[in-house]
C-alpha cells in the first residue's frame, strides 16, 4: 500500500442520497431547517438489529421484507441467498429503501 493511502476498511462506503419526501402542502410538513439531522437517523440505524427492506422487481412492482444486518459506516450490511427474491430484484436494480421496525421518532 502506498503512503497516504487509507486502507479500504477505513474508506467511506458508497455514497447514499437523502432528500426531502415528496408530500403535498396540505400535509403541513415543517421547514427544513427543523428537521432532525442525519445523524439522529444514522444513530437509530447504528443501534438496529432489525431493518425493513424494499427492492423493486423486474416488473416495477415493491417487494418489503425484513431483513437481520448492521449498520456500519453508512452502509447497511445483511446476507441472503442468490435465488432469493430480494437477491434477484438487487442483481436486477441496485436501488434500495432501508427502513427500521417503528415509525416513531425516539
């Protein structure tokens, strides 16, 4: 390994995006300088076992599973199966939903 040069376990994992949902005005969201920071989501994700999954067919339609993993540097990690359903709508469109067990915000 040459100088300066971060070993990969100590890279940044692949970029996510994070954006604002889309929601119609009447819905009253807030402005989003009153939005909890990412942090508060990447702290709950950190400390989940747990995590709900939503990957997309060949068809266009959603497929929801739960799925036991970790969260580790910005990165969701969990196993399955090639043969999978989930595995083959992955292999298919690498696009992801991750999202935990309850919908509060605690």
């Amino acid at each position: 390994m040459s100088k300066g040069k971060a070993p990969k376990t100590q890279r940044k994992a692949a970029a996510f995006t994070v954006g604002l949902p889309q929601v119609p005005p009447l819905y009253g969201m807030k402005s989003p300088h009153k939005f909890l920071p990412f942090t508060h989501a990447e702290d709950r994700l950190t400390k989940s076992r747990n995590y709900w999954i939503c990957t997309t067919r060949p068809d266009g339609r959603p497929h929801s599973i739960p799925v036991w993993g970790f969260w580790l540097e910005g990165a969701l990690y969990f196993g399955t199966a090639r043969s999978t359903r989930k595995a083959r709508n992955l292999a298919h469109n690498p696009a992801i939903s991750v999202h935990l067990e309850s919908g509060t915000m605690s």
